[in-house]
C-alpha cells in the first residue's frame, strides 16, 4: 500500500534554539520560535530574486546594543508587534537595507511577548571591532544578545553573546561538533600579518574582518601565503596575475593608525579592502606574504590537472595539491567551498604541517 509522509524540521529548529536560549536567561518559546522561522528563511533568502545574507541581532535594548558599539545609528522600522509572527515581516522590510555595516535588530520585550524592529550600524572604520565582535565577544548577563546570520547559502549560524553557537544546514553534510570557520580565518589571518611589523596584533584583527566579509560572499575561494624573506614566487604557480609592485597592505594599515584614523586614511583603507574582496571573488589562488603584502591572484597550481578556471570539486583538488607545497615553499593553505566548507593547513612552530 502506498503511504504518504510530510516530515518537518520546524520541531528540530526550535529545540535547538530553545537549549541555546536558555543558557543567556530566556526561557521563551516565542523567541525559540522566531529564531526557528529567521533561520528557515535566511538559508537561502532572496527578493526579487537577488539572494540577502543580513545579520539579526536580538535583544532587550537597541540603544544600550550601540552603547557596545561606542559609535553608530539605529533607524526604526516598526511600533510593537506580536514577537512570534514578526519573522516574516522582519526581513521584508529591512533585508534590502542591510549592506556594508547595517545589521537588523529585533528588541524584544521583556516579557518576550512583542517586539520592535529596525536597522542599525556600527562604525565605518575598517580598523575597528566590527559590532558583531563587540557585542558576541564580550559577554554580559544583565545584557544577552543572539545573532543570526548566514555563514553560506542553507547554513546558519546562531550564536549568544555568552560564546555558544549552533550552525543549521540545510544540505547532506554531516553533523561536527564544533563550527570551525572562524577558527579557520582567524589563523590565516595570524599568518598574513606575523611579520608585518609593530601594529601585527592590531593588523591582524582588521585582517581577521575583511578576510571573514570577503569569503563569506564569495563563491568559494583559495588562498596561500608565502614567507616574505622569498623572493622569487614558487614555480609550482601559474597564470598568475602579478601585482608589480605587490599591493602593500599592511603599510595602509600602519599609515591609518599614524595618520590618527582620519577621513581620509578611513577612505583609504575602505578602499583597500574592497579591492581585497574583489581578489579573493576572483576565480584561482590569492597569494599574500606573511609581511602583510597581497602579490597576486588567479594563480593556479602546477600538477592539478583540472584548467582554469578552479570550480567546486576542481577547487578541492586544487587544495589538495597546495597542501602538499605547505611546509615546501608556502607557509599556509586556506579552501572554502562553494558550500561553505572551509580548510586550513599552516607551518607549525617547528616548521612541520
């Protein structure tokens, strides 16, 4: 006898959101529920056929969210509306604002029934904590904050200002017990900046933040990083697109924070790391120095047997046979997928993989 089955993950969502919840003090099914709706939608969430990534911040105080910040607006979108049905509405109206540094934020009530909405920003400064590291990283009891966000198209991750995280996927991949992507980016970006010079720290925060903007918008990308006392490009690379003289990264950085972060060395810097987005969007390897120079991009490797340009399993390969250069000629190896999947191979300390 034929049978007839419709199986939802709704049950799932919410439990999951609920467990997450309660650790910051929000014992709500409604909030469970409204999470369990944003995540559904912003898997793979578009209008007029444009696909939107924005980011939800939920909290009890907007004004108090920007007082984290130290610098930003908010433009409210809504009056109070019923917390649990406000989901949909939500990202309708305030999705299609959400570029650059503008967030959605969503202030709850405190008996978690109602809610008002609306887009807020942090500062333009690319040199700056982002809001999102400001409010997750610092953690504060009378003051708990969740945030929604797409980390690739049918994954997304909630994550508490206390530290803990869930990623929902939406595809086959298999369940892992910890998200490692920001594990990922942050080491490469250690990597990128460890000689650069005195302000490496501080260079490698900013580094951390472009590079985590860039690849969560790219289509997948793969990145190395050469020792700066090379001075020749390893053989192993071709149809690389050389940048003569290589592009100077650290040095805006280091002139930004002289200079007192000004109008001007903002722009700058904002310009620098929009052209950082474009190279890693590119098709092919980006290749950066461990001084803080990018020296090219589009460069394929010699030995993948797979031409330009480097496609889903391509790329893989294509990590494949940089991973075995690391440690040889190359410092480091990153890999995202198309997916969202992400890799990292580095030279320890003692020079081994």
């Amino acid at each position: 006898m034929a049978t007839e089955k419709s199986v939802s993950f709704r049950s799932n969502l919410e439990s999951n959101s609920l467990d997450l919840i309660r650790k910051i003090g929000w014992n709500c099914a409604r909030t469970s529920e409204l999470i369990a709706g944003m995540v559904s939608q912003l898997a793979a969430y578009t209008e007029e056929g444009v696909p939107m990534s924005p980011s939800v911040f939920i909290c009890s105080s907007v004004s108090q969210l920007l007082k984290l910040a130290g610098i930003g607006e908010h433009i409210p979108l809504s009056a109070e509306v019923p917390l649990e049905s406000a989901g949909a509405r939500i990202l309708k109206d305030a999705a299609p604002l959400c570029f650059g540094q503008w967030r959605i934020y969503i202030e709850r009530s405190a008996d978690g029934q109602k809610c008002k909405y609306g887009v807020f920003c942090g500062t333009s400064d690319p040199s700056s904590l982002t809001i999102d590291e400001v409010v997750l990283d610092e953690y504060d009891e009378s003051f708990p904050v969740v945030r929604i966000s797409q980390s690739a198209t049918n994954k997304v991750e909630v994550r508490s200002s206390a530290g803990d995280g869930v990623e929902f996927r939406f595809n086959n991949d298999p369940d892992v017990k910890e998200i490692k992507v920001h594990y990922h980016i942050s080491r490469l970006a250690q990597a990128i900046a460890r000689k650069s010079g005195q302000h490496a720290d501080l260079f490698a925060g900013y580094i951390d933040r472009i590079l985590s903007t860039a690849i969560q918008d790219c289509h997948g990308t793969l990145i190395a990083v050469l020792p700066s006392n090379q001075n020749e490009l390893p053989q192993d690379f071709s149809d690389l697109v050389r940048l003569d003289p290589p592009f100077h990264l650290y040095d805006r950085f280091q002139r930004h924070i002289a200079e007192g972060k000004t109008a001007s060395s903002v722009s700058r810097l904002q310009a620098a790391s929009e052209l950082i987005s474009g190279f890693i969007d590119s098709d092919g390897i980006t290749v950066f120095n461990d001084a803080g120079f990018v020296l090219g991009y589009r460069a394929f490797v010699n030995g993948d047997a797979v031409p330009p340009p480097i496609m889903g399993g391509a790329r893989s390969r294509a990590f494949r046979t940089l991973g075995e250069l690391v440690g040889r000629s190359i410092l480091a190896a990153f890999f995202r997928s198309q997916d969202g999947r992400t890799e990292y191979l580095q030279v320890d300390a003692e020079g081994e993989k």
